[in-house]
C-alpha cells in the first residue's frame, strides 16, 4: 500500500492550502516498487523542481495553492 502519511485535514477542506507532495511523492514509490523506474525518475525530478519553487512548506504558506502543487508537478514531468 502507497499512502501519504500525515494524517487526514478536514478542516481545510476546499480551501486549496494543503501541500500535496506527499501524495506525489507516494505515487512516485508506488512506480519505483512497481519497477516503472523511469517514470518514478521523472515524478521525483519533477517534484524536486516545485519544491525549489516553494517558500515555506507549512499550510497555506508554501507560496502555492494545492492546484499550483500539483499542476507544476504535472509540468515538470511533461518537459
């Protein structure tokens, strides 16, 4: 099982401030153990690039939105 650790927020919900590289980073071990070795290299280099990005990891204050996260990381991967 590939899960992120951190426990569950629901008091943030659909307010867009959580970090979700966690998550990334769960599916990117998921890869790896499932030997799509490459493609775990490109999701772990892809989040390497958002979190130079970011200016401070706590919620809400990571520079951010959870959408920006997550689609910079989707960018990150297709180049």
């Amino acid at each position: 099982m590939f899960e992120p650790i951190g426990g569950s927020a629901p008091k943030y919900t659909g307010q867009n401030i959580i970090n979700p590289m966690a998550a990334v980073g769960a599916v990117q071990m998921m890869l790896d153990v499932l030997g799509e070795r490459k493609a775990a290299g490109k999701v772990e280099e892809a989040m390497k690039k958002t979190i130079l990005k970011m200016k401070d990891m706590g919620a809400g204050k990571m520079g951010m939105s959870t959408t920006e996260v997550g689609d910079d990381v989707a960018n990150n991967i297709v180049k």
